[in-house]
C-alpha cells in the first residue's frame, strides 16, 4: 500500500493533481500496486471522478452537520468521492480527543482512517482508538531525503509491536524520507503494510519515474 499525499504542493494542485493521479492510477494497474491519492479538499471530486483508485482526504474534523463554519466534515469528503482521510498529520496535530472525534465521524460515514503518529508511545494510544492505519512519521525526517526504515527503524519495529499487541487488524504504515525502491522494500521488512510519504514522488522532475522506481524494486 502506497498512499501519496500531496500536501499543498504547487505540482499537486488542481489540474496538476489530477495528471498525477492519472500517473498513479496507470502504476497501480501497470504494476499490480494498491495506491491511494491525498489531494487537498478542493481537488478530491475533480480526481475522484476521473480516476478509479482511491482517493482519500487530508484531514476531516469530528464534527458533523451544523454550524462549523470552516471545518471539513467525512460527509463532505465522502459525498466529494473520497473513501478514506488522513488524521493527525504532523502538519495538522490533533489532540487526542480530536482524534478520536474525527475517528468516530469518519466511521459513521465510512471512510477508511490513517492516524499518524510521531513515536511508539503516540502509535500505542492512536491504536487503541481503532483506526484502520496507523502511519508513523517522524516529523524531523519528514522532506528530508532520509527514511525512517534507515534512520530509525526501531522506531518502526516499535510501533508495529505495540499496535498488534492491542489489535491486530490495525495495519501499520511508516513515512518521512520515503523516496526509493529500498526505502519501500525496507519498510516492508520491519513489518508494515507500506509507506505514506509525498515530496520523493511530487517534487521529482520526472512524477512517473519516480513512482515506477518506488515500486519496481518490489
């Protein structure tokens, strides 16, 4: 499992997003890969109405129906075509009461989760709230080129430990630094069921290379 989130980058919005996720459905299906796309709120029905893998938002609040003016509902995105959210990115924190507020939205309306966490201790309470992903990302290696799997695969190892000791059918995913084939293969040694990562694939010169050269290594 390959989820690209694609922040706010310049080459991931609008219609830029929808060409990449063009590329990504074509190295889905090319190469036998489960990838799901994160674009930004704006973008979720333009994709998801041109593509057929999953798309999935960047952040929903646990809010539902009502006077939220500014917030991101999981009606909204799931009307919108996604079929699945990111919580907790470490660039949009949350307590853990607004996590688990957005958890309990986001299966009320059937969106597939993915909390991100920063370290064992965080992967351990974000399991027991029962999402269906956790991604473990620290956030000083997020961009930086080096992965997690290498950097600090303990930290990995750990959180796959701990959230199996609480329930077993919570995949684990790992990120920060993801860019190549390695860094993929290695994931996936230490246990998860793959990687979140973003500016290794959107900031690349060549979008479909890269992608290609994630997976190829497999």
């Amino acid at each position: 499992m390959i989820a690209l989130n694609f922040k706010t980058y310049q080459e991931s919005t609008g219609e830029a997003a929808l060409k990449l996720s063009k590329i990504c459905e074509e190295v889905s299906g090319q190469y036998g890969v489960n990838i799901i796309v994160v674009p930004q709120t704006a973008d979720i029905h333009l994709i998801s109405s041109e593509v057929s893998i999953p798309v999935y938002a960047q952040h929903v609040d646990g809010v539902g129906y009502g006077g939220y003016t500014g917030h991101v509902t999981a009606a909204s995105v799931k009307a919108a075509g996604a079929s699945g959210t990111l919580i907790n990115h470490s660039e949009r924190r949350l307590k853990l009461a607004d996590i688990e507020a957005s958890l309990v939205a986001c299966k009320e309306a059937g969106l597939t989760t993915i909390v991100c966490t920063n370290n064992v201790p965080t992967t351990r309470a974000a399991a027991v709230l029962l999402p269906d992903y956790v991604a473990i990302e620290p956030p000083e290696l997020i961009g930086s080129g080096i992965p997690v799997s290498k950097a600090d695969p303990d930290v990995v190892t750990g959180s796959v430990e701990a959230v199996k000791k609480i329930a077993q059918d919570v995949g684990v995913l790992c990120g920060a630094g993801i860019s190549k084939g390695e860094d993929l293969k290695a994931a996936l040694e230490l246990g998860t069921e793959g990687v979140l990562l973003a500016s290794g694939i959107i900031k690349a010169p060549d979008q479909k290379k890269a992608l290609e050269e994630l997976v190829t290594g497999l």
